[in-house]
C-alpha cells in the first residue's frame, strides 16, 4: 500500500506518462532524445524513481509542454523530495522537531481544523501518558535523544492552542483507533476517556467511522488540514506538506466523503463506550 509521498511520486509518474503519450512519443524514442536508457523512462512512469530537475526539464522539452505546466511539474518533484530530507534532517536533534519549527504559529494561525486519524489519536485529544508512549517507541527506533518531556508539554500546547476560543476542529477516527493500544491498558482506558469530554465541546465535531461501513479507497493515510491553505500528512519516514489548492481540494474532499461515512453524538460515543466495556 503506498502513502503520502509514495502516492505523490506515482501520480508525478503517470502524469509524466500522459504527457509523453500526448506527445505520441514511445518510451524509447523519448529516451534517446533524452540520453538515458529506456529503462529509465519505465520506472519514473511508475514511481519507482524521481527524474532529477535537469532530467524532467529535458522530459517537458521533448514533449513540448507550456512553460506553466513545466513550472508546475517542477514544484511537485521538489514537494516530494523535500518530503524526505527535511525529516530526516529535523528528527536528529528529538522528536520535538517533528512538525517543523513553524508548526505553533500554524495552529495560533488557524481557524478550522479537519482531521482523519486511522490508527493514533489526534494529538490535540491525547493525554500526555499516550502522548509519551508514542514518543517513546520513535525516539527508541531511530535512536535520538530523550526528549518526551518537551514533546508532551508541546502537544499540549497545540491542543490549547487549537481548542481555544471560536476555532472549530471537525476530526474523523476510523474504528481502529479506538482499538489500537500504544500505552498500558490503564492509559489507554484514560484516553477513551478523554475522547468522551473532547466530544462534548461545542466547537468539536468528532465522527467515527465503524468498522462495518464502507469508505472511500482514497482513506488510505492520515492527514491534517489547516483551513484550506496546507495539508499535512506524517509518516515514519517522511512529513509531506501539500500547498497546492487542486490538491488541498482533493483532500477537502475525501475528508467530505469520510465525514459523510461516520457516525456522530450518541452513536459515536456508544462506539467508545462499547471498546471501554470490552477492556
């Protein structure tokens, strides 16, 4: 199953291909013109490398597309690169650089907030013993200094940050998180819990899709929306932040169609209350 930016690399792939074949050129006869081997094409179609800048220029040369759709080729290829290093480059110093340095101005910043969560609680819902347990488990496999102190203190800030005054945070939870365990079974009870009282916020809407409902293919990730400015979706081995509105908007959709998937208030709560009674 492919997410974030693997799902970004394979839609750059076909994208480079409908160009090429818009352009009636064979795989072949664009390599030559390029200088690479014909293999080469193959696998950037299908996602399994990214052409370097030099080498999609050449790409959108050959095929003889606008100079705007260049530009915008271009932006994507970086999108996804970046999606890398920066994590990687950030998580050295402690996962309390995990979200960037900007990340606090970003919820002061931001008026709603949509979020779909398949296995974790939101971060601005947990408890600080779920918070550490998860910060434990990274921190212990990419071996980086103890800091669970200052992670903790900072979700909690978000958490304030977002649930504060008129911002409105509409969240979806597949089933699963409920049922998936990261902390002792006591913590884990502790946050159903507090699930419960975040539910009972007026500026809140929190939905849960049960596990006997049928959802949208494209539900394959979590992901965090901030208004409709940036998406932001987090993976073990990279952070991907989408800024681009055709894709914030495909995101605003799935989202729509996830809400529309979930059930709410009573229902919803008796979902949390039922994986309580099984503990």
């Amino acid at each position: 199953m492919s997410t974030g930016p693997e799902e970004a690399r394979i839609a750059l792939g076909a994208r480079l291909r409908r160009i090429r074949k818009l352009a009636d050129l064979t795989g072949r006869a664009l390599a030559v013109a390029i200088g690479v081997h014909f293999t080469w094409i193959s696998k950037i179609e299908n996602g399994h490398h990214l052409p370097t800048v030099s080498q999609l220029r050449a790409w959108c040369r050959c095929c003889r597309v606008s100079h705007q759709e260049e530009e915008d080729l271009l932006s994507t290829l970086l999108v996804v690169e970046d999606a890398y290093t920066q994590w990687r480059t950030r998580i050295r110093a402690g996962m309390r650089n995990a979200g960037g340095r900007n990340q606090t101005s970003l919820y002061e910043s931001t008026t709603v907030f949509r979020n779909y969560e398949i296995t974790v609680v939101p971060g601005i819902f947990q408890t600080p013993a779920y918070t550490a347990a998860i910060v434990r488990y990274w921190r212990d496999f990419y071996d980086l200094p103890d800091d669970t102190e200052d992670v903790v203190k900072l979700r909690q800030s978000r958490s304030q940050q977002a649930l504060r005054g008129t911002k409105r945070v509409l969240v979806v939870l597949a089933e699963s998180v409920l049922r998936t365990k990261y902390a002792s079974h006591s913590d884990h009870r502790t946050q159903l819990r507090e699930l419960l009282v975040a539910m009972k916020r007026p500026t809140v809407s929190l939905g849960i899709v049960p596990q006997t409902r049928t959802v949208n293919p494209s539900s394959i990730v979590g992901f965090w929306m901030f208004d409709e400015s940036s998406v932001l979706v987090e993976l073990p081995s990279a952070e991907l932040k989408i800024t681009r509105p055709c894709e914030i908007a495909l995101y605003l959709r799935i989202f729509e169609d996830l809400q529309a998937s979930a059930v709410y208030g009573g229902d919803a709560r008796r979902l949390v209350a039922a994986v309580l009674a099984e503990m």
